[in-house]
C-alpha cells in the first residue's frame, strides 16, 4: 500500500534520520520533509497518511509557527490525518496539550522513540486502511438493500398482477 509521510521538524539532523527512518521502514511510502509548518501547510493538498511533527520548530525562522499551531491548522484541514508529535520536550503538560488538539500520540525523542513511532504509524495508516475497508462494504451494503427492496417489489407487482 503507497502512502505518503510527511516529517516536520526544523532540526536538519533530526529530519534525515527520520527520513531514512521512514524510507527503511516503509519503503513503499513517499517521505515528504519540511523544515517548518508553513511549508508543510501549502502541500497538505498531497494528502499525507501520516505526519509527524516536532513540538518546537523555530530554530531557523524565530517567527515560524510551532507544532501546536501547526497541528490546528493541520486539523482544521486535514481532520482525519493521524499527527504524531515527536519531541524533546518530556513535559506531560505539553504532551496533554497536543492530544487535546488532537494529536494521534505524542512521543519523546529518547532510545525508543524510533520503535514507538514505527508502532504509531503502524496503527495510524491500519486505521485507514481499515476505515477505507468499511467505507467499500457500507457501499456495497447500500447496494444490496436497494437491490433486495426492488427485487421484493417486483416479487409483490408480479403477485398483485396473477
């Protein structure tokens, strides 16, 4: 399954290593690499399955948006993408605040953040796939109750006709 990633973080190093992270990974995902929100906000017309996001993203520009604001105007335009916050911020404030604007997770940048993010997009992009299943099968379940409701007229037409 093709899907695309897109990775926000103003830390060159950072956004390499998830890069190859992402590309090791899921070879089959187009990666997408930003340095801050703004730029990722005018390609959010390539419908990422996933992004993931760093908390501070103002080493390069001061004026550039953080990933809180970032991560509304993702949601206001993006509602259903799966945002996973990857940070070295370890405050649970800061954490709760990101779910409440609906970040998927909040991880911290520490030994396991790798294996925790590969877990989270996991989840994400089968939560979507999932969802896309059900969408075909209440299409198809549409169909055939339309089908069973004609099929049962004509069965009373043909009777009323005898």
């Amino acid at each position: 399954m093709a899907f695309k990633i897109f990775i926000i973080d103003d830390d060159a190093t950072m956004r390499e290593m998830l890069k190859d992270f992402c590309a090791t990974k899921y070879g089959e995902a187009e990666i997408f690499a930003y340095e801050t929100g703004e730029a990722a906000l005018e390609d959010l017309y390539r419908r990422p399955a996933v992004i993931i996001l760093d908390y501070h993203l103002d080493s390069v520009d001061r004026n550039a948006m953080d990933g809180i604001q970032a991560l509304i105007r993702i949601k206001e335009l993006l509602p259903n993408t799966p945002v996973i916050f990857l940070s070295s911020q370890d405050n649970p404030q800061i954490a709760a605040d990101t779910v409440k604007h609906g970040a998927y997770d909040y991880i911290v940048k520490n030994e396991n953040a790798f294996n925790r993010l590969e877990i989270m997009i996991n989840n994400s992009t089968g939560h979507l796939s999932l969802r896309k299943q059900l969408s075909v099968q209440r299409t198809f379940n549409i169909v055939l109750a339309i089908l069973l409701v004609v099929g049962l007229i004509g069965f009373i037409v043909s009777r009323c006709m005898k």
